[in-house]
C-alpha cells in the first residue's frame, strides 16, 4: 500500500469503488477546508463528496445522500500496516 489514498472510494460495499483494505485503513476527509467524518463517497480528481441528508432513509434503510462539490483533500488515519511484521 502507498501513503496516498485511492482517487475515489465508497463505504458502500455494493459499489464498485469499494475497498475494504482502504476502508479498514481509515481515510480523513477535508472538504473546502473542512474536515469531514461523515463522507460516504468521495472523488479527488473530480472534487466531490457525498454526504448524507439528515436522518432520512431511502426505502432500502440507506442514508440518503447528496454530491457536493468543491476542493477535496485525502489523508491515510493509521499508518500502512508493515509486510515484515506478519
């Protein structure tokens, strides 16, 4: 694994941008400026993020979301774990 997260990820493990190495990991979000903890999707190179509307509900239990866009940074939370260490 690098230092640098993927371009884009979900914590949806229906969609295809799901990776459970990443998600286990731990991704900091910071959105024009300021730090998310509640992103559900996000792209760099096309500077956006899907963030839940309140408590709402689509009719399968999912949050429902919407894309806002702007300037999105991305961060690892824990460091890489060591191929040694195994």
């Amino acid at each position: 694994m690098t230092d640098t997260p993927p371009d884009r990820v979900s914590n949806d493990p229906r969609s295809p941008f799901f990776d459970p190495s990443v998600v286990e990991r731990g991704i900091g979000i910071r959105f024009n400026g300021v730090e998310r903890t509640n992103v559900e999707e996000y792209c760099i190179s096309e500077g956006w993020v899907r963030l839940p509307v309140g408590k709402s509900l689509d009719r399968r239990g999912n949050a429902m979301t919407m894309k806002h866009k702007g300037q999105v940074e991305a961060w690892y939370l824990s460091p890489a774990p060591d191929a040694d260490s195994k």
